[in-house]
C-alpha cells in the first residue's frame, strides 16, 4: 500500500521500520519539528525523523495541518492510508479524510480505558493487571473512532513503564501490519460506552514520592514515572531519581529506611528500592548505588 506514516518518538520508530520491511510505500513520513535540546540548545531532529532519513525517506515537519495549503499537500500525496503513532498534533477533518482508506492510530491501550496522550504510563500507575494496543479508525475525538484490531498483554508485577513501551511498541508494528494485511476484511467495531478514562500527560508535580502512602501505591507510581519525569524523593537532602522497585515485608515510620538493601516504609506496608539515579549521574542498580552511597539503617527520606 501507499502509506503516509505520521509519528515522532522512540515508540513510533519500530512501526515506521516495520512498514518498510513489509514492502508498503512509504509516500512520506510527518513528525514534530526539530527541536533544541542538550547542552549547545541546537534543533535536534526528533527519533522519527532522524530514522526516516537514514532510510532515506521524504520528511515533512509542519508546526501545524491546519492551512490549506498543509491540506492539500497532504492530499496530493495520494495514499492508500495514513499510519499514526505518537505524532502529537490532532488532525483536521481534511487530513482525516485525505487517504483512501483514511486514518489508523496505534494506541497503548485496550479502548475506551486511557485515552489521551499517557496511556502506559497510567495502565501502571493505576495498578491495571493489563493492558495492549488497537489499532484505530481515526475520527475528530480523541481516541473515540471504531477499534479494527487489538491485542491485549499482562502487565509484569515489576515492569516500567520503559519496560512496557518497549514492548507496546513491537506489539503495535506486528499488529498494524497484519492490519494493512487484513484491511478489506476487517469489520470496524464501536468503543463501548462504559469504562471510558482519560489517561492525562504526566505532570511533573506528580513525581515526589509521598512516602504516607500505602506501598502499594508508591511502587506504582515509581514504576509508572519510570524513566520520566522520574519519581524521586530526598535522601540526606539530596534528590534522587527512584526508577525501580518492589513491593517488600517490613513496618516502621514512614519514609525510614528498615535494611541494608533500600527497603523503605510505607503507610502502608513497604517497598525496595532496586534502581535510583542521584542528580548529574547515571541510574545505578540499587547495590552500586549504596557502594557510593552508605544510606543508613534508621535514616528517613
């Protein structure tokens, strides 16, 4: 097929390289534009773009699709179908409706639960025992259009939102390309109306551990923040990233450090610290961490 592709992150790029491999056409490839980042503040290039290049394909980055002129050039495009994951810009009714076959989002979520732009990282906060992809009918809501395909997958009982996308990732390419395979017979089937929830970008305010919590609910939070923003907390005045864990036996006041091996008490309960990353370093597993660091028995974060 002919295929628009329109994504940016890490987690659109295997689905981009998954399309190529495939045999499908790749018509052009859309991304956010590049943006300044690190010490020397250049535009860097988003991941997207950077692999669409190395594969030599045609690039466009608008700031917006909303003029006609965006419009029309999308459309003298011609695609069979356009292909979005993780653009970041809502597509106007011209847009939607320029390919033949219109447009199919992969979303990291089993529709309706967690629409909106952090899914993964709100299936872990929220405890949920599972999760997937779908492969998604376009439409002008966010999230709403007739689901073609899906997958579902547990959720590890240790498992990072890093973890988890990587894999969500490699799911979404195998599944959008049996999609595109399968598409003259798939029959599109309308999200339920029940157990709709909105999955809202992650706030950095969300990230300081509230050690009064049950341990439940901080090790959900350290995992679902995990790598970014990253939960942290204080330890000898000091902040510190938190990017692992495990639910742990032990009881004491709140915040207070019970072992030799990071466990940490709860409000409930406690939890074991097994990846953290002090400020301008590297994340270290939890025993390098404590060679450089000797965290007392008894000390409270």
């Amino acid at each position: 097929m002919r295929v628009i592709f329109m994504g940016t992150p890490d987690f659109s790029v295997p689905v981009l390289d998954a399309l190529v491999a495939a045999g499908h056409e790749i018509a052009a490839v859309y991304c956010q534009p590049p943006r300044p980042a690190g010490r020397g503040k250049k535009d860097r290039p988003t991941p997207v773009h950077a692999r669409a290049e190395a594969l030599g394909l045609t690039v466009r980055h608008p700031a917006s699709l909303k003029s006609a002129q965006e419009q029309d050039a999308f459309a003298a495009l011609k695609a069979d179908v356009a292909v979005v994951v993780a653009y970041g810009l809502l597509l106007p009714q011209p847009i939607l409706d320029a390919p033949l076959q219109g447009c199919l989002n992969i979303h990291a979520s089993l529709l309706p639960r967690w629409r909106g732009a952090a899914p993964i990282h709100r299936a872990i906060m929220a405890g949920d025992a599972q999760t997937g992809i779908c492969i998604m009918q376009m439409e002008a809501g966010l999230d709403t259009g007739p689901v073609l395909l899906q997958q579902a997958t547990d959720i590890g009982l240790q498992e990072t939102t890093a973890q988890l996308h990587d894999r969500l990732s490699q799911m979404g390419s195998d599944l959008i390309v049996a999609a595109l395979t399968r598409l003259p017979h798939l029959s599109p089937e309308l999200q339920p109306r029940d157990g709709v929830t909105y999955a809202s970008k992650i706030d950095k305010s969300e990230a300081r551990i509230d050690w009064t919590r049950t341990a439940t609910e901080v090790d959900r939070q350290i995992r679902g923040l995990s790598p970014f923003p990253g939960a942290w907390t204080e330890i000898d005045g000091q902040r510190v990233k938190l990017l692992a864990s495990c639910l742990a036996e032990g009881q004491g006041t709140t915040g207070e450090v019970l072992d030799d091996n990071l466990t940490v008490a709860c409000g409930e309960g406690a939890v074991r610290l097994l990846r953290l990353q002090r400020a301008g370093k590297g994340a270290q597993d939890a025993e390098e961490f404590l060679r450089g660091w000797n965290v007392a028995t008894g000390s409270r974060l």
